[in-house]
C-alpha cells in the first residue's frame, strides 16, 4: 500500500508519541460526564466539565490556542493554554504534544472548566487532556473563500456512500436523516404498539420466496443440502399467525430483491408489514393517513414536507381513486373487463413494450406506471386492482374482476401496498396455479407455489387486512432526499476500483461526468473546456483505464461512467 506524504507523516507522530510514552489506542475508559450539547443547554461558569471527541480545528497562537471539538451531539469550543495545562517547568504536554504531535480528526479527551470568551462563546478551558485515538488518515477539510464559495468539500456520491464513516463526520446534515430514519421507525412502532400490536421476527432464509412479484437471491444450505432464497417479502409467515391467533402483528423486515439498482431502488431494502384481523382495506387507508401525518407532524411540527420542488400535505384524508380509472383519466382506455388480447393492443397504441410473456396483470401494470403513476404528487390511494395484479388479495365485494387491493402513491412514486387479505385457501391456490403459468410463459417475476401457506389458511384465518410500507422510500420523503442511497447508511456499490493514476485534464472531464454521468461526446467536449490534443490524449486515458466508455446509438455518440 502506497502512503501518501500526510499519512507517513502522521505515522512518524504516532512512532513519536509512543517515544514519549504515550499510548496513542490507550484501552481504559475515559470517564466523559457532559456532551457538547449538555454543556450548551446547562452551561454555568466555571462549572467542571469531562469531554471527548475529534478535534475539528485549532488557531494557534503561541502559549495558547482555540479549538473546536466534535462529538456525537455536535461541536464545542475549547482553549488551549499553555500554562494551565503545564504547571511546572515541563511544557512538553503543550508544545510537544498538542502543537506538533495532535492532528485535525484525532480523539482527545479534555477536563476542563466552562468559561464565555469575550465575544460571548462558550468555550470550555483545558485543564488536562489525553490522546484517545491517533487518526492515520487526514479528514476532508472544506475551505470557505471571502465570497463565499466552498473548496475540497466532501461533496462526490460515490466516495460518500463508500466511505459513510468519513460523510458522517465532515457532513453534519447527513447525520440528521438518519436520525430522523430511527424517529420514523420508532412513531411507527409506538403508534402499532399504542393499538395493542406485536412486534415479531420472522425468517428471512426462506424455502420458497413468496409475498411478492420478484426476482429473489438463491443460496445453497450445506448442512439440509436444499436452497434457500434470501426473503423477497415476509407477507406469507406474518398471515401464519394471524392463522395461529395473533390478533395484530407487525415486523420490521430486511428484504433483498435480485433486480435494478437505481436512486430509488436498492437490492436490500427496509420494510414494515402489519397485518390486522377483523378489518379491511378501507380501515387499512383510514389507519394509514393517521399514521404518516403523525410521523410528519413527529418530525416536522406540520403535515406538510418539502420534497424536491413540491410541498407534500399529508393531512388526512387523502385522495382514493380505481387504478383503472386512474389509467382511463389519463390515456383514454376504459380497460375494465378487457381481454388480453385487447390490452395488449391498447400497449401497442400507448407505445408501452408488452412481449409474449406478460400477462394481463403486467401490462396495466405498465400502463400505470407509464402514463399515470408520475401524476400523483399529493399522497392518494391507487384502489382495486384487477384480480391477475393481486395473487394474495381478495376480490373486490362489489366489482367483477378486481380486489380489494391499493397502492400508496406520493410524489409519483408507491410507498405502501395493501389488500384485504385473501383467506379462501382453494381461491388461493387457484392464484398461485395462475402464477405458476405465468413463469412457465418465462415471466421470472411471477410467485412460487407456497403449498404450506395454503395448508395453514385450510386451518381458518380470520379477515385480515395486511400492508407494507418501504421504510427507506418514507425516509426519503420526510428527509427530503431524491436518492435512496442518501438514507442507507452502506448502500450496495460497485466493487471498488484500484486507484488508477490519471492527468489532471481527465480528472476533469471525470467531474463533469460525475454530474450526469451520461453526456453527449461534444457536449462533454465543450463543458470541459479543453483544446482539441488535450481532450483527445484525455478520453484515450478514461476509456483506456475503464473509468469510462463511448457509445455511439442511433441519435448521437454518448460518453457515459463505467
């Protein structure tokens, strides 16, 4: 591995603290009795504090400095001074140490006393401090000029989601989503908890990856010798106890999907499922309002949330419409009680692709998502799905063909799905034979057959009404994130790439990439600025090192990230 000069530099610190008998990794507790918050909130003059954390920045002034240190609860300011750290006539602790041997990202610990400077800062006076952990690696450190304008800033997506450790610290408003992720989970869990649900657990290396329309993971289990799937949805177990007597459940459940990854989908994901007996669909949506205007009004004080250029309300009630009314408001087509046949033509008309293997369920489905998906801004409940879209959901009391099924829709994108719960095991294995023809047309989404879950609804379950809400895609809407990456902590990536030594011209046109990632090659050409031999010599070196690739379609030559 191959150090750069800061790291050896600060590797021959580390070698000179241990020369002075400093441990650098020292193993005992250090006795913190205040944050930077708690000294902030409850501050007093001279009050005797403990603290810990990185230091953040230092001005140092001779015999004295300021600096500020960083916990988990923000940062506060500290004062150096020579004298009151080193009494007697020994000033290495001062000049030795905390000038030449400490770095910006190291962890100290201060005892000291709280003071306010003269232009009225709180500010805690070193009385003592230790080395806590010597840092090797150099933390970003953004640079603000006179007008204004932030330099080296840790601003690139894929370092950032690389390197979360690194985000959290140098981004402060990164923290606040994710901790605002867990005030999501925990309003959901009390309002359940407050109607008398149980939280449960349920397996997530399951025999046949049943709940949903989805590609799943497959592993092998070496000691049954039989594959296992990685959950795709934990619908199926959760309505197995309902069948065993739980009146309410609910589970906070990792599921992994084996398809695209994008800014709003991820292979591993987060989401809650609640299933409740004795209620319905319409009292599903009715809980469901409640629910997301008490975590914005939790979070925000208000119902309404910023989401990109638009105010999301999520006062109750929200709007409820048919999914195909929803399709015939805004492309015309009258699809209820259609064939296939006709579906498919209404496809061909729509310019939406529908091959051999999808079927009627699939190509609404598509239609949806094509021409009306994108319209609904405000929250508003997508209801009555035809039968072919709902293997699991019961069919509509009242309407020929459809169920009692609604999806969630806010900002153009689902956030929850719900049925009333289909609980007629033959029904249900009919769904399930449906489902199984649709795989052998080569549909690789379609469902297992769960023949256990059959047997377990032939034992009696009550009505039941079930829901699931993506917990990362709520996150996203009350934080104000378009990415999904922006609310994992460790999103999956690409592997990563060996550093590759490149010009300072093809460092260039990489940030400009970066920003796009997909540009035409002479729109790429004039953002970057460069004379025709730099920028020929500089798109030969990132698609030589693969850091880049051209692709020529029937519309333009395009240069887009590898």
């Amino acid at each position: 591995m191959q150090l750069s000069e800061q790291e050896l530099v600060r590797r021959e610190k580390l070698g000179a603290l241990r020369d002075l008998g400093i441990d650098p990794y020292p193993a005992e507790l250090y006795p913190i009795d205040h944050t930077s918050k708690q000294i902030k909130d409850k501050f007093e003059e001279g009050k005797k504090v403990i603290v810990a954390g990185r230091l953040m920045s230092r001005r140092i002034q001779g015999k004295a400095s300021f600096a500020e240190l960083q916990d988990s609860n923000g940062r506060i300011q500290v004062y150096f001074n020579r004298d009151e750290i080193c009494t007697g006539e020994d000033k290495t602790l001062y000049n030795e140490v905390y000038k030449k041997l400490l770095d910006i990202g190291d962890f100290i610990g201060i005892e000291g006393e709280l003071f306010t400077t003269q232009v009225g800062e709180k500010t805690v006076l070193v009385k003592n401090f230790s080395l806590l952990s010597k840092t090797l690696r150099p933390l970003p450190q953004p640079r603000t000029d006179a007008d204004g304008n932030v330099f080296d800033a840790f601003t690139d997506p894929e370092l950032r989601y690389r390197q979360r450790y690194v985000d959290l610290v140098v981004n402060p408003t990164v923290k606040d989503t994710f901790v605002k992720r867990t005030q999501i989970v925990n309003t959901i869990r009390s309002f359940y908890n407050d109607m008398g649900f149980l939280e449960v657990e349920t397996p997530i290396l399951q025999p046949i990856p049943g709940g949903a329309a989805a590609r799943p993971f497959i592993t092998h289990h070496n000691a049954l010798d039989i594959p296992l799937y990685l959950r795709i949805a934990n619908e199926l177990y959760l309505k197995r106890l309902i069948v065993g007597g739980f009146d309410g459940v609910y589970e906070f459940a990792k599921d992994f999907r084996n398809e695209g990854m994008d800014r709003t989908h991820n292979p591993e994901f987060t989401v809650m499922e609640m299933y409740a007996a004795y209620k319905d669909y319409n009292w599903m949506m009715d809980t469901t309002e409640k629910l997301l205007e008490k975590i914005a009004i939790t979070l925000h004080g208000t119902t309404k949330v910023q989401f990109g250029d638009n105010v999301i309300d999520y006062k109750a009630p929200f709007k409820r419409i048919g999914i195909l009314d929803a399709i015939k408001e805004y492309t015309g087509y009258d699809l209820y009680q259609k064939s296939e046949e006709e579906i498919r033509e209404a496809c061909k008309a729509l310019d939406i692709e529908a091959d051999e293997t999808m079927g009627v369920g699939k190509m609404i489905d598509e239609i949806f998502g094509e021409k009306c998906e994108g319209n609904y801004i405000q929250p508003t409940f997508i209801t009555d799905y035809p039968v072919e879209m709902s293997p699991l959901t019961k069919k509509h009391r009242s309407k020929e063909g459809l169920t009692e099924r609604f999806e969630l829709m806010v900002n153009g994108k689902e956030l929850a799905n719900a049925y009333t719960e289909l609980n007629d095991p033959i029904d249900q294995l009919e769904r399930f034979e449906d489902q199984l023809k649709l795989s052998e047309k080569g549909d690789d989404e379609a469902m297992f057959i769960d023949h256990d879950f059959v047997r377990a609804l032939e034992y009696g379950m009550p009505p039941t009404s079930g829901i699931g809400i993506g917990i990362d895609r709520l996150t996203m809407f009350m934080t104000n994130n378009e990415s999904i990456q922006e609310v994992l902590f460790f999103p999956q990536m690409k592997p990563e790439r060996k550093a590759v030594a490149i010009s300072d011209d093809a460092k260039g046109i990489l940030e400009v990439l970066r920003k796009s990632e997909k540009l035409t090659l002479a729109d790429l050409k004039t953002q970057s600025g460069l004379s025709n031999k730099k920028w020929d010599k500089s798109i030969k070196e990132l698609t030589k090192n693969n850091l880049a690739k051209v692709e020529k379609t029937e519309e333009d030559l395009f240069v887009e990230l590898i």
